[in-house]
C-alpha cells in the first residue's frame, strides 16, 4: 500500500479509536493502535486496531458512497473481527452476486474514463 493512503487509513482508524472508545465495533474488545508496519510481515495480534469498511466490497451501495462522512462509511473493528467477517461474508455471497457487483465497477470505471 502507498505512504500516502497508509496515512489516511492511519488517521481514519486514530478517529473512530477516540468516538469508540478504543472498543471494537463488534466484540467490544480492547484493540491496541499498532499498524502493520510493526509486525514486520508477521500476524498481527487480534485485537490490533483496523479499519472496518460497513459497507464492503460486495455491497452493491458502496461505490455511490464517496459523499458520506468517515463516520458512517468506516468502523474500527480489531483485527480479528475484522478478518472473520471478510470469510463470512465472502462464504454466503452468491456467485451471481459477485459477477454483478464487478460489472458495476467496470460501468463506473467506463463512465469515469468517459
Ligand atoms: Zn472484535
């Protein structure tokens, strides 16, 4: 990932740290502010803060959501949530639903190159 977007995860996740109370979104764990870089490659620990996206990559309302704030877009969720409720929802999507959340990013991609 760039510096640049790495900073601006970095002060999204410092934000929602302070509104939550430093409580994951979800398990209401004590998560701990370490980034990644200080893991060296390793696995992180759970309870490592992270950004949540709440509306992910297969949510069909997400590429329309750029106007809204941090707040409602993001949660903090500590890293074991976080990465939990990426397979979970990747298990229950239906493939179908898969091919027609990329052919709304490949209609917007068009549109932008327009
Ligand atoms: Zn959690």
């Amino acid at each position: 990932m760039c510096k640049k977007k790495n900073k601006v995860r970095q002060a999204r996740v410092l934000y929602l740290y302070s509104i939550q109370e430093g409580k994951c979104y979800y398990c209401g764990c004590h998560c701990s502010l370490l980034t990644h870089d200080q893991h060296e490659g390793k696995k992180p620990p759970d309870n490592m803060a992270t950004l949540e996206h709440l509306y992910d990559h297969w949510d069909l309302r997400r590429p329309f959501m750029d106007q809204l704030p941090d707040r409602v877009k993001f949660a903090m969720a500590c890293y074991k949530c976080n990465q939990q409720r990426g397979i979970d929802r990747f298990k229950k999507l239906e493939l179908q639903h898969r091919i027609r959340v990329f052919d709304i990013k490949q209609f917007l991609y068009a549109q932008s190159e327009k």
